[in-house]
C-alpha cells in the first residue's frame, strides 16, 4: 500500500459520500446519470465476484463490500425512489451504453490476464467497462451545460481516484521488481483521460470560489 | 496464485 493508492481510494470513497449524500440526503438525482451509476455497479459487480473466494486483506474486503453496496443504493434509489425519480431527467440521460457495454465485453474476451480463467475475463472486462463508464455522465453534463456544485465535486473525486491510482502504478512500477499490470495502466489512462476537459472547467470554476457552479460550453 | 497475488488493488 503506499500513499497515491491509499488517497485514490480515500477519493474514491468520498465520491460515493457525496453523490449517497445528494441522491439519499438531498433526495434529488438532477443531473445524475442513471447509465454511469449502473455501469459502476456492474463494474464492481463483476470485478469483486472474487470477493468469494480471494482475501488479499480486510481493507480490501471491506472496501469492496462498500463499492457494490453504495453503487448498487445509487441505483436503488434512482430507479425506485419517488423524489429521486422526479428529479432525474432520463430523456438527457441518453448515452448509448450498449455501444460500451458490448466492445468492453469483446475485449475483456480477447485481452485479458489468463485466457484459461472466465474470472479474468470478467475481471478484464470491468476494468474496460470502468475506463468508459463516465461517458454518460459527462454526456449528460455537457448537455446541461451548468453542473450543480455538489455534482461537480462528486465527478471531481471520482476522476481523482483513477488519476490517483496512476501514480500508484508509476510508483509500484519503480519499486516493486517485477511488477506489471498493462490492462489496468491503459484503461486507467483512458479512464483519467476523459475527465480532463472536466478538470479544466472544474478548476476554473472553483479558483474563484469552491461553491461556484460548474459551466461546461 | 500470481494471478490471486496480482489482485490485491481495488
């Protein structure tokens, strides 16, 4: 563990604070994407299956535990909550997922760590899905064209996180011998990639100010 | 095993 890896989780872990705090607490999901929150939950449905039968530590444990119940609470309450569901606004929220869903299934088949194991493959195909599973949610942002201030520290965090996990793997690569992991690099780079038109807004918003609203052209 | 090794990241 060392201390990019540690705040990128921490980053992680706040992302969902904020985004539980704005769907349950404040009981609104504008300018939420329904699409992102169900990606995630397959994501990490699909990437902690191993939760089963792998124990790389109780940290881990735990905090897989904590992934799929908040992202699976994220949907709950988008899909069946009556406030929540009058706030969210799915004609917006119309991001084609399938046109995401289906290549990072094919990849996941074709490039993975161990083509013997179907664990791999469903593990490679949440990392690909996870690179792309924002889209929907920036879609849906830069259609509104202003993002509500909690939504934009919520998207901030989770961009965070994998950018984060970047220096992590840089750092791990330079300390540990043979360590390796290039699908999880190139998806993490993909992943950062995409919320850097975000960050720039993001941060010319806030220089002026941490509650002023995000304005996307 | 390595490959349990391997996924000790979130």
């Amino acid at each position: 563990m060392n201390i990019f890896r540690f705040l990128g989780d921490m980053s992680h872990i706040l992302s969902f604070l904020l985004l539980l705090h704005k769907i349950v607490g404040g009981k609104s999901a504008a300018g939420i994407s329904l699409r992102t929150a169900e990606m995630y939950a397959i994501v990490f449905c699909t990437r902690y299956i191993d939760l089963l039968w792998n124990f790389a530590s109780l940290y881990n444990y735990l905090l897989k535990l904590l992934f799929i119940g908040a992202s699976l609470t994220i949907v709950y309450f988008m899909r069946y909550g009556p406030s929540q569901k009058a706030t969210y606004n799915a004609d917006e929220d119309a991001f084609p997922v399938q046109y995401l869903i289906a290549p990072c299934a094919v990849l996941g088949v074709l490039i993975n760590q161990d083509h013997s194991s179907p664990f791999e493959m469903v593990w490679a195909f949440s990392i690909y899905l996870e690179a792309v599973a924002i889209l929907p949610q920036l879609f849906l942002l830069q259609k509104q064209g202003e993002v509500e201030n909690l939504t934009s520290h919520y998207v901030f965090a989770l961009g965070a996180y994998r950018a984060l996990y970047l220096l992590n793997w840089m750092f791990r690569f330079m300390t540990e011998p043979d360590y390796q992991q290039r699908i999880v690099w190139l998806s993490g780079l993909v992943q950062t990639a995409l919320y850097c038109d975000f960050f720039y807004h993001y941060y010319q918003s806030k220089k002026g100010g941490l509650n002023k609203s995000v304005k996307l052209p | 095993v390595l490959a349990d090794v391997k996924k000790d990241e979130l």
